[in-house]
C-alpha cells in the first residue's frame, strides 16, 4: 500500500513540476524554456536519489504453466497387485500419450522397433501356442506382453504394447518359464543316488520403452530380466 502512494505521490510531483516549466516558458520566453528543461532534470534525479522503495514490498513470484498430464510415478499401481516383475495390465497406462509420441516420432520409432524385432535373438513376437515339452522341474511356461516392467537397472518402465501409430500395431511378447517347485528342492526326475536341486534361469529381453521425461526423444531400447526356464543342476553320485 506504501508503495503504491509513493508512485503516486512522485508522479503528481514531476506533473506540478512540469506545469511550472510550461507556465514559465508562456510567460518569459524561450530562454526559460531551457531553464525549464534543466529543472525537470533535476528535480526527477533529486526524486530517484532521495526517495526509497517501500521496505515492506515484496515482487510477485512468477507464474508457471499446469504441470504436464503425465506424472512420473517410481513404482506404479499395478505393481501393487502383484509379486511379479512386471504388469499385463494396467489401469494407468498411458496409452494416449504414448501413441502422440509415436505419431510425432513415427519414422524414428519404427526403425528402432524394426532394429529390435531383427536383433533380439529371444524375439518371439506372433508366436503365442506352447509345444509339449518336458522338463526335470515342473514349470509354467507362458508368452507375456508386459505394459510394465522392472529394468536391469531396478526401475519400473512403460512398455511400448498394443498402442496402434499409422496403422502400425506395437507388441512386444516375451516368452516366460517359472518354477513350479521351490526353488533348490530335489529335482523330481533325476534318481535321488544323485545330488540335484531345482534352479530358476533368467534370460534377458530388449524392449521398446517410453520415457515421457526425454524431451527431444522420448523412446529407448533398454533390457530387461525375465525367468526363462526351470532348470535341473545335477551333482555328485552317492549310495
């Protein structure tokens, strides 16, 4: 408020001031317009010099645009309904920012989803039929399209899956086995004169995630570790 009533205070001042000047320059002619002018000057300079600010007035802070929609989250909800490293669904995916990415960032993306597909060596997208097979451990075995997952790196990412871009449909599968006994018991086949224990085997698959905080390229390949069998470590031979 004090600031305020000085602002005004000091522009009614340089007013009063320049109506004297004009007033003097009408009545004595054109040399006390010059007399006129230098007073303005120094009258404003005295103004500026002498006179402080309000000590209370404090700058507004500046105003900042709305957050963006996506909201970074270090573990996502699905992963609260399940013990597993990754997610086939997800309430909060989301897939409307992740095709605008891939609308704006379509050809960029299609070389690096073409470069994935023929690189993986474990790739088994278009495959999702299981062929009889026998094991010395009893297993599950499925084909998985996560939306989620935990990296290498321990971090929950969103996978590029069943998300559609000019006419292109995005999926990523993996192929899974897990153990269906606990993991270190006696292997069910092996004859028990020999030492063997169950143990669960991981494998390493290359996904296509979307990381809506890289701003120029929101798009990574980054690797992934999924069980991938239910193997059977034979030992020593005992009576």
């Amino acid at each position: 408020m004090r600031h305020t009533v000085y602002k005004a205070c000091n522009v009614r001042l340089k007013f009063s001031i320049l109506s004297l000047a004009i007033i003097r320059a009408v009545k004595f002619g054109p040399t006390s317009v010059v007399m006129s002018i230098q007073l303005i000057i120094l009258a404003s300079l005295a103004i500026g010099a002498f006179a402080s600010p309000d000590p209370n007035y404090k700058p507004r802070p500046p105003q900042y645009g709305a957050p963006p929609r996506y909201e970074y989250v270090e573990i996502p909800h699905c992963a609260k309904n399940t013990t597993k490293s990754w997610c086939l669904e997800d309430s909060e995916y989301p897939r409307h920012e992740v095709q605008q990415a891939l609308d704006e960032h379509y050809q960029a993306v299609l070389a690096f989803y073409k470069d994935k597909l023929a690189s993986t060596e474990n790739s088994v997208d278009g495959l999702d039929k299981l062929n009889d097979e026998i094991y010395l451990c009893p297993s599950s075995t499925g084909y998985i399209r996560p939306l989620r997952a935990i990296n290498v790196d321990g971090k929950w990412r969103t996978i590029i899956n069943n998300v559609e871009s000019y006419g292109i449909k995005y999926t990523q599968t993996a192929r899974v086995e897990e153990c269906d006994v606990v993991v270190g018991t006696n292997c069910p086949l092996v004859e028990s004169c020999y030492d063997s224990k169950c143990i669960q085997k991981n494998m390493f698959h290359r996904f296509l995630v979307y990381n809506p905080y890289e701003e120029n390229f929101p798009f990574a390949i980054e690797k992934f570790k999924l069980p991938g069998s239910c193997g059977c470590v034979v030992g020593a031979f005992h009576l």
